[in-house]
C-alpha cells in the first residue's frame, strides 16, 4: 500500500508541473489569444432620420449627435454632402426653402446684370424737395404736369396725368423697402426691381439700362418691356436710418416718353434727409 501511495503522489506531482508548463510555454504564431469582447454601446448607431439637405446644400444637424457615434456621423455626412448649390438660371425651377435672391436668379423676367453695367449720369438735384418721414429720405418735387396724388399705400406719389385711351401714367413713389433687405444694397435694390413688376402690365419682362451705387445705396434703371410697348423705370434703396431702408421707384410708359427724362431728375436728387 506504501508504494500505492507513493506512486500516486508522484503521479500527481507530474500532472501539476504539466499543467504549468502548458500555462508558461508561448503561444505560436499562428495562434491568437482571445480577448474579452466589449458589451455594445447603449446608444444606437443612427437615432432618427437622415440629416435633410437644405436648399443652399447644406446638412441639417442631428440634434442626438452628441453621443459616442457623433465623430463617425460626421464624418459620414461630410463625406457625402453635396458642393456648393449654383446659382439658378432664368427659367430653372426650385427646391423647396429656396432663397430670395435664388428665386431673382431663377426668374425668367429678369436677366443677369452685365458684369461691367452701363453708368447714368447724374443731374444736380433740384431745390424743391419732398421730406418723407416714414422712408428717412428727401426726393425731388417734380414740375407740372406732374401732381401729387393720394399716396396709399405708399408715402408719397406723384403722377402724370392720364392719355386718353391709355390706362399707364408716369408715377413716383416712395415707401420702405417692401422686400427683405439683402446683405448689399445692390441685392436689395435688384430684389426691389423685381418687386416692381407688380405696378407694370402683365408678363413685362426687365432690360438692365445702369447699375451704380450712390451714397448709403444703390440705384438701378432699366426698361420694361410688355407686347409692343415699354416702360421706362428705376428704383434706388438708400438707407435713411430707419428700421428699413427707404425705396424710391419711378416709371414712365413710353406713351409719355417725353417725360423719360424726368427719371434722371429723380434718380439724382434722391438723398437721405436731414
């Protein structure tokens, strides 16, 4: 029975130096360790829609990006957003949440300003001038046989006297910038050309005449063609102090083209009051 027993501890000392030799020999090279495996994240890889594109092409934020996936959101969305939007062509149509000027660039009534616009140039101003409160700016009174009129709704407005068989008179109004006023004033007063057709006949298309800037503003002539005739016409932004700048817009059917150079008069004595 001794040696039983003594052979059966000799037999277990040996299993337990086998059993350290496997722990301490390296692994082969072929032969990977395995490595605990992390629990998932608690926050879930995409958590609601799609960023949008809006219309200038640009993505909407994701308002749950502030999680531990926010950096590859990001990055997946910077790498599939689109260039920058071109500007729109006369005609083209638009996507939803377009902007002003984008809807200006897109509209087929008016063309693109030259790059190197014609200049008007300039009178003296005259002596006999309107003050006009609401707008900040002082304008010239034009002589007989224009007449000021009931201004509603604008603050002031002069008229020509009606042709007979004609329904188009001369007019000049002023009033606040009925648009949204733009970054330069040159946008606001193409925004306010545009804002124009409104007092011209049905389907009147715009021909740039001058672009130029005047002091605190901008001021931009142009004809306005509808069937077989045309209109002559100008509109100057001037930033008067007020809440908005102030416009003033003049035109002149070509059933009284004598009195086209009257817009020159209003043009150069626009100014801002005080």
């Amino acid at each position: 029975m001794r040696d039983v027993y003594r052979g059966l501890a000799v037999a277990g000392v040996l299993a337990v130096a086998a059993a350290t030799l496997v722990m301490v020999l390296p692994l082969r090279p072929d032969e990977v360790a395995a490595r605990p495996v992390a629990a998932p994240s608690t926050v879930p890889a995409s958590s609601g829609p799609a960023p949008s594109v809006s219309a200038s092409g640009s993505i909407a934020s994701d308002p749950g990006g502030s999680g531990p996936n926010a950096i590859g959101t990001a990055t997946a969305a910077s790498s599939t957003e689109p260039s920058a939007t071109p500007t729109p062509k006369p005609g083209r149509s638009l996507a939803p949440g377009y902007t002003a000027m984008e809807a200006l660039y897109a509209d087929s009534r008016l063309p693109e300003l030259p790059k190197k616009p014609d200049r008007l140039h300039l009178a003296k101003p005259g002596k006999r001038v309107y003050k006009d409160k609401r707008t900040g700016l002082a304008v010239p009174v034009l002589s007989s046989p224009w007449k000021a009129h009931k201004a509603a709704p604008f603050t002031s407005k002069q008229v020509l006297p009606l042709k007979r068989g004609s329904k188009l008179r001369g007019m000049f109004v002023t009033c606040p910038l009925p648009i949204e006023k733009q970054k330069s004033a040159r946008d606001s007063a193409l925004l306010a050309a545009r804002w124009t057709l409104n007092h011209h006949p049905k389907h009147a298309k715009i021909r740039w005449l001058a672009s130029q800037p005047v002091k605190r503003g901008w001021l931009l002539t142009y004809q306005v063609k509808y069937g077989k005739h045309v209109s002559r016409a100008a509109v100057v932004v001037v930033d008067g102090g007020m809440a908005k700048p102030g416009l003033a817009f003049v035109t002149v059917p070509d059933s009284q083209r004598t009195k086209w150079r009257d817009i020159t008069r209003v043009v150069s004595g626009v100014r801002v009051l005080g």
